[in-house]
C-alpha cells in the first residue's frame, strides 16, 4: 500500500535544518581536544595564542592567565579574528563548558586557522581541575572621608587590598598568586605607598612590589619584611608617620595567642595597621587574634580582621575583636575555607555591618 505525506513548510524547515546538522557534524573538522592538564602543557608554549570565546561579561569574572577575549557571540567575531589571530600559529580555545569554542573553532578552521586545539569541558573543568585563573573584576566599596572626598577599596586576594585615595594610590600585602588564583598588576596604577604587615609569603611578594613601583613609591614594612627586601621604610608596633598632608599611617601589634600557634605570629616582630585618609580610619589587623591591645585601637571607621585558625582568628574570635573595635564597616579577609556565615547576624546587633568580599 501507498501512503502519501504531506509536509507543511514548517516541517520542511525542521527537516532541512536536522539534516544540515547531521552532515557539518560528519564533515567538520575534528580538533584535539584536551583535558585540563594537557591544556595546560600546551599553553605553556610562548608561541601558543590561547583564546576564550566567551562573552565579556564571562571573561572579566576570571579567565586562565594570558588569554586574549574574542566573543563568538559578536557580530565582529571574525574581524576580531583576523586583526588578532596569527594563521600559522596554534590556537588554544575555550569557552564555558565546550559548545562555543567548538564552534568557534569549526569557524576559524574555514577562515584558513588549522592549527586548533579545544580545552575538554572549558573554563568550568579548569577551575574544577584547581587550575590557576585570573580575575580583573575586583569587588569594590567607596567611602567618603570627613570633607567628602572618595576612599575607593579593591578586594584583590586573601590580605592583597588596593586603595584609591584621591590620587594616591595604596597597597597592603599585594602578591600576585594564591591558590588558582593570580593578580595581575600589570594591569593597575603604580603605587604611592606600599604596606607589609610581615615576611610570610602570601603577604610579602617581592615581584609584585617591583611592578607596582615607581621612582618615588614609599615601601613600609616590619624589620622582617624590609630585611628580605633590602629595602623600605622600618616600622615597628607603636611607630607613626605621615605620609601626606591628609595620610597619616600607626603600625600597631599583629600576634597569635592561642597555646601551639604562638609561632606562627610572635609579639611584637609583626605590623598591623591604621590609616587615617583625612579624618576616614582604617584598621587593617594582619594576622593577629583577638589580642589585649585591640582595646587601644579606637574610632575606626573600617576594619580588616582575619579569619583562618590555627594562623589568624577563629569565627569567634572576630566577633569578639570587632566588639571591641566597634568599625562602622567590618570586612573579614584573609578567612581561606572558613565558614563566615555566622558573623553577620552575630554582629548586626551591634550594629557593626559586615561585608564579605573575595578575600579568600
């Protein structure tokens, strides 16, 4: 028997767009595609362009190291393509999960790009590989000092904070790698001040000085820290000075407590310190716990306390050390893996606000 079909437009569409996927996927060309360890291997290689697909907006919250952004959603994908891109060179591509750098690449290999490689389940399976990445969006908070001019601070990583005061530019314990994460700063203002709270290595990174400085950046440091440097201004607890006509900076103490972690941070060898940015206080604590001096340090307006037992304070201890402090503004910091979540409603009796930022 005969049975006759009759098929609308629509269905003719239908059918015509899945058999023109069927064939480009048996036709397309087939990349290595690499897991996250073999990516990585590949893009050591300085004449290897790594390239992310993804949009903008994806890019900046945290790309692998080096990577160039061109958007396949972009009108301007290929013009982008052949003004950056050189055709004789490898391309390492990734995007979120595969889907766009896949396609991505079908394209580029038309456009007379042959050397490709993919990165097996993109910038999702780098990170869950614990791959190092990097981040140009900071998270940022701007506060207005006595005569109303903006205090602009930047959460970099761990205790690395950038601060914007007017055009003074401040930095305390910059490093520029943690974890999988790293810091470009490159990509940032030269320092006019530079603060050390002490020698350990997620606080002192003698690299990311040198890029942040110019001829006339004042580096402050404890005797430790300026004794590996060779150099900078020696502070010790209970020290002041004057930085500007408005920027007055006291180093204060900085030490564990705690029976077995007192060797971590011995009293008196290490820095804390206070800022004051024209009348606006700051008191960044370095890695200290709830110690007896904090009753000393009064009228803060903004505070630093960390948060990483056995190192620095436990969840508990900070609580206490900010009733004591009373900031206006608490921001835990250096705090790693530490559950934060209590501190908060614990604090917000006292009407101490408390804002978690990147400071992992």
């Amino acid at each position: 028997m005969l049975v006759t079909c009759v098929l609308n437009e629509n269905d003719m569409k239908k059918i015509f767009i899945a058999i023109s996927t069927m064939c480009f996927a048996a036709c397309a060309p087939k990349f290595p595609t690499l897991t996250p360890d073999e990516f990585e291997q590949i893009i050591a290689k300085p004449d290897v362009q790594l390239v992310d697909v993804r949009t903008p907006e994806e890019y900046y919250q945290g790309y692998i190291v080096r990577a160039m952004n061109i958007d396949w959603k972009s009108d301007d994908f290929a013009d982008d393509v052949v003004r950056i891109l050189e055709p004789d060179k490898t391309i390492a591509i990734y995007c979120k999960v595969g889907r766009r750098s896949h396609a991505a690449a079908g394209k580029l290999y038309k456009m007379g790009y042959k050397h490709i490689v993919e990165l097996q389940g993109g910038f999702d399976a780098w990170m869950a590989a614990g791959k190092i990445f990097q981040a140009d969006v900071y998270e940022t908070d701007t506060f207005q000092t006595q005569s109303g001019k903006n205090v602009v601070l930047n959460a970099l990583v761990h205790a690395s904070i950038w601060m914007e005061a007017g055009n003074k530019q401040l930095f305390v314990d910059p490093v520029r790698l943690l974890g999988n994460r790293s810091i470009d700063y490159t990509t940032m203002p030269s320092a006019d001040f530079i603060l050390i709270t002490h020698d350990h290595f997620d606080h002192l990174d003698k690299e990311a000085i040198r890029l942040l400085s110019k001829e006339t950046t004042q580096v402050i440091a404890n005797k430790a820290a300026a004794e590996k440097l060779g150099t900078g201004i020696v502070m010790a607890n209970g020290d002041k000075r004057q930085l500007t006509e408005d920027i007055a900076v006291e180093a204060v103490p900085a030490y564990n407590i705690s029976e077995g972690h007192t060797q971590f941070h011995p009293k008196g060898r290490d820095n804390g310190y206070v800022l004051t940015i024209d009348g606006l206080r700051i008191y960044i604590a370095g890695d200290t716990e709830d110690i007896e001096e904090m009753a000393e340090i009064k009228d803060i307006d903004i505070a630093f306390l960390p948060c990483n037992q056995p190192y620095t304070m436990t969840p508990e201890q900070v609580i206490r050390a900010a009733k004591i402090i009373r900031p206006k503004v608490l921001f835990p910091y250096h705090y790693s893996e530490t559950d934060l979540s209590a501190i908060p409603e614990q604090l917000k009796e006292e009407g101490i606000e408390v804002r978690i930022r990147r400071y992992e």
